[in-house]
C-alpha cells in the first residue's frame, strides 16, 4: 500500500484564553494520499483554519504528529520549515495576506524568488501567465489595496500555485467570488489534481464541493467523512437542540422569576 502524502495522527490544539482552555482540535487522525483532493467543511468556528495552520507548519499543535511527505512538520525547526513550505507547500489563506506595498504581479513572483525556482529569467512569464490563468492580468500592476475582495482573493490563488507545489492548501478560496470565477478555481484544482498534486480546500460552496473526491467534516474537534447533505442534516439538528435547549433555559428562568415574585 502507498505510504500517505499527508499522515496525521492525535492531532489535538488546546489555545489558552481567558477563560480558560479551549480545546478546538481534540485526537485527529487523517491520511490523504498524494492526487487527492479534499474539501474540508464545519460549522464556523470549529476549527477549519486552525487545522490548516497545523498542517502547513504555521501554528503547532499542542499533542500529536503531523508528516508531509514525510517531513515531521511538527518538529522540524522553524526556518528550514519556512523553506521547505516555499516549495512544498501552496496556501491560499482566508483573509489573503497579500503584501500591501507590492504589485500583485510582484507578489506573486515572490515565492519563486524566495524559494529559487524556475530561472530567475522566466519567473515574470509564469507569475503573468497565472494572473491571466486566473482572469487579472488586467490587475497585475496594482497594488492589492486598489483590487476587490475577488480579484485580491484570485491572486492570493495564482501566489499560491507559483512555485507549482505538490500540495495545494486553500482556506475558503472561493468565498468571494461569483459563480463562474468559483467554478474556474475548482477546475484549476482538479487540473492540478490530475497532475498527481494534492489539494486540501475548506469550502462552504456545496456545488462546488459535490465534485471533491472526499469530503470530511470537522465538528466538536474531530473529522468525520461526510457528504454535504449528511453534514446539513446534522447542523440542522444541532441547531433544532440548541434551539429547544434554549426554550427550555428560558422556561425555567420565567418560572423561577414566578416563584421569587410569589
Ligand atoms: N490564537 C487563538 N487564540 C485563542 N483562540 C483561538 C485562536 N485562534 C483561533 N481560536 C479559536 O479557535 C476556534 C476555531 O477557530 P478557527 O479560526 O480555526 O475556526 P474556523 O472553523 O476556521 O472558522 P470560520 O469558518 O469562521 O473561518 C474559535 O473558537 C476561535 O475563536
Ligand atoms: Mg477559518
């Protein structure tokens, strides 16, 4: 059997706040094998980011082991991490983090210079051919500040894919794009997909989601394999028992007020 591209095992992160200790991701386990592509769903707040931030290297976890690759991600020191992620890594964060003081051509060129690939030569061919792969070449002097959320979030993507990473990891990609920007995205991943790169994506968007190989769903700090349609019967039914639990507190509450007016 192959060996997974993504191994993680007891996976727990405990942050302190507080008000105390907030346990968001409590004994994960998940192997993804290389070419496959994974959305990620769960209710907000459950701990999508956190567990990407986990996988990339970006925050450590509190227990458990986490390889990619075969690299222990947990305890390989920080700097040759950043450097192996430059590579090995392509993420497309949630809130973009763009560099605000370059163009968005500039910014994605930066991790082919950073890491050193493709010959320094062609590097602005292939940042403008992702920019045009993603429909902003028209943008690609600008500064993000002069671009909207959609055109900010498809560069965030085409920064992402620069140094053609074997693993792509996406944060809600397409939350703030329109249909057919979205489908374009998602076909991108396929392709890439089907070029034996893995994708991990977190993605509220069920049509675009039914086409993902797998689906896991992230709830009360574990993964479970779901569907989409599994995963909205069970929202709904947590929310139709918060919604009676609440009733029920505001129930007693009267009576109790009752009871102190008698
Ligand atoms: N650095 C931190 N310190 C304390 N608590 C944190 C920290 N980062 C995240 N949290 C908490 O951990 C929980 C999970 O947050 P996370 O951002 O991973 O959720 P999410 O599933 O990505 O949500 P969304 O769908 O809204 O993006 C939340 O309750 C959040 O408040
Ligand atoms: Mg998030």
């Amino acid at each position: 059997m192959t060996e997974p591209f993504v191994k993680i095992r007891n996976l727990v992160k405990t942050f302190d706040t507080p008000a105390g200790p907030l346990n968001v991701l409590c004994g994960i386990d998940l192997d993804v094998v290389k070419g496959d592509f994974v959305a990620l769903v769960g209710p907000s707040g459950s701990g999508k980011t956190t567990f990407l931030n986990m996988v990339t290297g970006i925050d450590a976890p509190t227990a458990g082991m986490i390889l990619v690759d075969d690299i222990d991600v947990v305890n390989t020191h920080q700097r040759s991490l950043t450097r192996w992620r430059g590579r090995n890594i392509g993420i497309v964060f949630q809130f973009f983090q763009l560099l605000p003081t370059m163009t968005v051509l500039q910014n994605v060129r930066v991790p082919m210079d950073f890491c050193d690939v493709y010959e320094p030569r062609d590097r602005h061919e292939r940042a403008m051919a992702l920019l045009e792969r993603l429909d902003i070449a028209d943008q690609a002097h600008k500064t993000p500040d002069m671009l909207s959320g959609g055109q900010q979030q498809r560069a965030a993507i085409a920064r992402a894919l620069a140094t053609d990473p074997p693993l792509i990891v996406a944060d809600e990609p397409t939350g703030n794009l329109d249909r057919m920007s979205a489908q374009n995205v998602f076909n991108i991943f396929s392709e890439i997909r089907e070029q034996g790169r893995t994708v991990i994506v977190v993605t509220h968007d069920r049509e675009l989601a039914s086409d993902v190989p797998h689906m896991m769903l992230l709830i009360d700090g574990l993964l479970e394999a779901t569907t989409f349609e599994a995963a909205a019967r069970r929202r709904t039914q947590e929310m139709h028992t918060a919604r009676l639990r609440a009733e029920e507190r505001r129930k007693s509450t009267q009576e109790m007020d009752a009871l102190k007016g008698q």
